[in-house]
C-alpha cells in the first residue's frame, strides 16, 4: 500500500493537506474518508487497517489545522462545502469505485455527518453548478463514533449548565491555534490551580492565556450559541446508513443515541463501556471486548452492498458482564423521548428503606464559594452544614441488570430565581469501594420559595450491578469544575461576577430514581447484530 498527500481543492480555492492511501490490491476500489482536526499523522494505523482491507483512505487536515491552510474555526459553516469537496474530488479519482464511506470520532464525526446532511440548497451556497467537481459530494454511509455534534452540543447540557473543564481542556489543547497540545490545561492549573474559579467565565480564557502564553479570541463566543439538536434533526431526512458509535461513559452518549434513533436510513447504534477516547477497562472481561476496525470494515461492506436491513438495530454493554443487551429504536411510551426501552423502569422511592435511605440533607446550602466538587466522589460527613441531600440503598439481593435510560424525578424547592439542581448515582461494593454509574444535571427558574416537580436525566446506562452492591445518590447544587458554579441570582452564569448561596429542601415524598432493569435477558452478539 502507498501513501502519499495532496492537496484537495475546496469550492473557494484553498487546498487542504489530505494523505491518500492506497490498496495493493486491485483498481477502483472504495473509498473511506477521514477529515480532522487532530493531525492526519494519528490515522496512520487506522489508514492502513482500511487499506488492507481493500479501501482507499483519504485523511485531511480541516481547513486551519496543521498541514491545511485557512482559518480554523470550530464547527463553522465551512465544513459542509469542504467536505462535500472532498468526496467529490474522491469519485473523480481514476482509483475510485465511487463509493465512499464518511467516518471520523469526536470532532470528525462531525465532518462525517455534515456532508451526508447537506441538501440541495446547501450545496448551490458553494458554488457548485452542474457537472462541477464538486457537485456530487454525498457520502453513501457514514460512521460516527463519539459525536461532538455541535458548538452548544459541546458546550452546555440540553437545559443549559456549561460544561467548563471539558470546554477549558478542549480550547487550551485545539482553539485558536493550528496544531495541538493535549496538556495545555493541566499545565496551565499546575501554574494556577484556581484558574476556572475565574470570574465572569467569559473572561476565563485570559488567565489561561497567562498559563498557555498565547491569547483564545473565540472563547466568548463558545457561549453564545443556543440552537441545539440542528443535525440531530436534520438526520431525519436522511436514507444513509449510519453506524452511530458511543459510550456510557462518554459525555456525549446520549446526543449519540439521539442521532441514531432519530436516524431516517438504516441505522445501528453500539454503545460500549467506554468514555470518549474508545477504551475499555483493561479488566473487563473478554467478551466485552471489540475490535472496533473490523466492525467498521464488515459494516461498511454491508452497508454499501445494501445488505442492513431498514429499521434500527442496537447493541448496549452490561459493563462489568461482558455481556451485550439489544435495544430497540422505538419509544418506551406514546410521546415518550426515551431512547432505549427497559423492560421494566423500576422505581427507588426515597425515604424508604427498600428504596432510598435518606442519611442527612434533606435542607442543604448549595453555595457557589463552597461546590460540590467534580472531581471528588468522597462524601463529606459534616451533618450539621450540608452541602447535598446524600441517600443510600440497600445491598442488592441479587445482581442487576441496567440498560436504557434513567432519570431522577424529585420534588424540590430553592430559595433563589436560578437553580442547578445535579444528581449523581454512585455503586458502592460491599468493600464500599465507589464507583460512578450515572449522573446528570438540569437548570430551573422557578419562583423562589415555591415547591416544583423536576426531571433530571441520568444517560443511558449499561450495567450489571453484583449482588451486595449499594446504590448512593446524592442532590447537590454544583458540580465544579466539570460544569460553571450557577451564581443563583438570575444572572447568566458565564458573565455574572457576583455569587450568592441558594437554600434548598428536597422533599422525600414524591422523590424517586427510575433505573431501566433488564427484565428480561436478551443477550446478543454485537458484531452479527450490528452487520445484518
């Protein structure tokens, strides 16, 4: 196989670095291509896993980033025309079939989606005309894995709390700057481990700029966006296959699952027990296991043969099993927005002892100067000044089975006109070692003083659960530094330079966590059932 790089033209002439790598077998062949924010050298491996397999692998640097020039900006309008570029100059290609297969992680799910979500219209604002190269630049099936589907995808929570350390980390590693340092925010902490205490959030990027030694001109505007759920929506319209890639532990898990039930073509959905970077625990079992780069080689040949059958199919991990559970892309009620349908969506009532025991906190003080920290799951036993409503279960009887999506439904009351209200669901082992399963977070305005029944979404879970394990849940205010402290007094959170502490009552009667228990067992493999 031969590697080389070219420079593909874009609709307004600039010409972006992409690296062309070829099979050795015979020509024209299909095609896969990556675009990238992160450096085309990273590809390297998976380029020749591609390639060995009988494809055609483009990688390219997006427009500003290393070997490309041009302006970088996150998720700007320019990565519709440049991508829809670049499939074009692929089908006219003397060593292209024709076929090509969008796929990327992360930001580069992004670049996969943009141009198989482009319509008509979109394509005449790029100045393409009939018979131009770049006409036809749709792909015919598109892998995203880990989507980071959008600037306000990325940088709030669907009711509003901002995500501050992944959006801190992410610009200080990749904004404003053509190549990449992965450290750059623990170095700037190391400096000035106070840094995203830093008020009004806005001006966050200034000190870190003293960390970093160079500026972040496009963090305001990071802020400032609040049209969510654009592409999501727009894969309605859409009769491409897609295989949608996640994890349960991966932030962005359920814009994933959004994607693919909200999908118009054939769609699969595979959600591990991984974060954001793919990886499994090195001790799950082997079965939890999967080599991902052959998944994607044995889908893509189905799905460009149109051999995946019409409707949705999915597969989540039990973690901690080794087990894989189907799931289904209908809704668990009429009306409903679920994703994933439990078998049964079991309530944990709180204040009952076969539910929830509530330890203390019932009144809290949630206060900006004092957060409840992300980074910490250690429960202070302070009883006399609570910062969280902190409750506990009884050990399981016998092992559980979680897969679908949970909620906590509480009945809640603040003093102030803006409240976080920030559920995390913790596994603790009969050691009472700690381990997170599930967490959320939503903002409400409700009147001051006055009791309100709220819904905070926890993700999607896929867990097995030993027997003897407790569940601890915990209602805190913040959640600092993953998300911005909410000043409570009404104030936009990411301007406001004034904090104020906000008393809260969680009331036990009409409080509950659901959590989807697997009823019963349908346990598949996920390569078969992701492939057919």
């Amino acid at each position: 196989m031969k590697t080389r790089t070219v420079y593909v033209p874009t609709p307004d002439g600039t010409a972006l670095a992409t690296d062309v790598c070829l099979p050795d077998g015979p020509h024209p062949c299909p095609a896969v291509l990556i675009r990238t924010p992160y450096g085309r050298d990273a590809h390297r491996a998976e380029s020749r896993g591609w390639a060995a397999h009988g494809y055609a692998v483009l990688v390219q640097d997006v427009r500003g980033r290393h070997g490309s020039p041009g302006e970088w900006q996150p998720y700007g309008e320019h990565e519709g025309p440049d991508g829809t570029a670049a499939i074009a100059w692929v089908r006219s290609q003397p060593w292209s079939n024709g076929e090509v297969v969008a796929a990327g992680a992360s930001y580069a799910a992004y670049c996969a989606l943009v141009p198989a979500l482009t319509g008509p219209d979109d394509r005449r604002r790029t100045g393409a005309r009939p018979g131009d190269v770049h006409r036809d630049g749709v792909p015919d099936a598109v892998i995203a894995a880990v989507p980071a589907l959008g600037l306000v995808e990325t940088a709030r929570e669907p009711s509003g709390p901002e995500r501050l350390w992944a959006r801190a980390g992410w610009w200080a590693a990749h904004g404003d700057r053509r190549d990449s340092e992965p450290d750059a925010l623990s170095r700037a902490l190391a400096s000035d481990p106070r840094l995203l205490e830093h008020l009004p959030v806005t001006r966050v990027a200034e000190r870190l700029a003293e960390g970093l030694g160079r500026e972040l001109p496009s963090w305001p505007c990071l802020w400032t966006g609040r049209d969510r759920g654009r592409l999501a929506d727009a894969g309605s319209s859409s009769r491409l296959p897609l295989l949608a890639v996640g994890g349960t532990r991966d932030p962005f898990a359920d814009d994933t699952v959004a994607l693919w039930r909200g999908w118009g073509g054939p769609a699969r959905l595979l959600l591990g027990p991984w974060g954001h970077h793919l990886t499994a625990d090195p001790a799950a079992p082997p079965r939890a296991h999967v080599n991902l780069g052959a998944l994607y080689v044995r889908w893509a040949r189905a799905a460009l043969a149109g051999r995946l059958e019409p409707r949705p199919r999915g597969v989540i991990a039990l973690g901690g099993s080794g087990r894989w559970h189907r799931v289904t892309g209908t809704a668990s009620a009429p009306g409903a927005s679920e994703p994933c349908r439990p078998e049964a969506a079991v309530r944990w009532p709180f204040g009952s002892r076969t539910g929830l025991r509530l330890l203390h906190g019932a009144e809290f003080t949630a206060h900006p100067d004092r957060p409840v920290r992300s980074d910490d799951l250690t429960v202070p036993a302070d009883r006399e000044r609570p910062d969280r409503c902190l409750l506990v279960s009884p050990p399981l009887p016998r092992p559980l089975d979680l897969a679908g999506p949970a909620v906590a439904r509480l009945h809640v009351t603040a003093d102030t006109p803006s409240a976080d209200w920030a559920v995390r669901l913790t596994a603790l082992d009969p050691a009472g070692r700690a381990d997170p399963l599930a967490f959320g977070i939503i903002r409400r305005t409700d009147p001051p003083g006055r009791a309100a029944d709220i819904t905070v979404p926890l993700g999607t879970l896929g867990r097995r659960l030993p027997a003897g394990t407790r569940l601890r849940a915990e209602v805190a205010g913040h959640h600092f530094p993953a998300h911005a402290r909410n000043p409570h007094t009404g104030e936009d959170p990411v301007t406001a330079t004034r904090l104020a502490p906000s008393h809260r009552t969680v009331h036990a009667r009409g409080s509950a966590l659901h959590l989807p228990v697997v009823a019963r067992r349908r346990y598949v493999e996920p390569v078969p059932e992701i492939c057919r």
